[in-house]
C-alpha cells in the first residue's frame, strides 16, 4: 500500500455524482472524494475484456498516471485487469486496490 494511502479515506460517488450536500458530508465524516480518469468502460456491452485492457494501457500510457475505474461485478474486468498488469510487467508503477486502502 502507498504511504499516503494508509492516512486517507476515499469515497466513489456512484456514477461519479458529486453535489455539494455530498461533497460537504464527505469532508464532515473525514472523506475524500475519488474519481478516476481512466474508464475501462467495462460496464459496455459492446466492450470485451480485451478491448478493455487495450483502452486502459493505451490511456496510462498517453496519460503517465491515472485512476483506473472497474467494476468486480463485470467478468470484463477479470479478463481485462491480469491483461494489463502483465502488459506492464516490472514498469515501476504502483498499484493500488480499494480495497486496500483504509475505508476503501
């Protein structure tokens, strides 16, 4: 787990929905908000594992950084995301679970 990681909470608003009433309960209860800027647009139907593995590597590489957004409801992502981790090998890149990270 990254250092930082370990002394934050972060929240996903479903959908990516942020209000102010959301944002301002988020900040009383210690939250932070989370979005990403990478969507693997596993949720498409017209979206296959494959492709969404292409997408995502083919964003972190123009983008050099990034918050992958996947649903483990989707078997897409399950195809897709040891697809990207073996395309990236050794690179040096830290990788993050939610789930890992306190509040996550």
């Amino acid at each position: 787990m990254h250092p930082e990681a370990a002394k934050r909470f972060f929240f996903r608003a479903p959908f990516g929905e942020r209000t102010p009433d959301v944002l301002a309960a988020l900040r009383r209860g210690g939250f932070e908000d989370m979005l990403w800027n990478i969507d693997s647009r596993d949720w498409s139907p017209q979206v296959d594992g494959p492709a969404a593995a292409n997408r995502v590597t083919a964003l972190m590489l123009t983008k050099r950084r990034g918050i992958l957004l996947f649903h483990d409801v989707f078997p897409t992502a399950r195809i897709a995301l040891p697809e990207i981790l073996s395309s990236f090998g050794q690179a040096g890149i830290t990788w993050l679970d939610c789930h890992a990270v306190p509040g996550g």
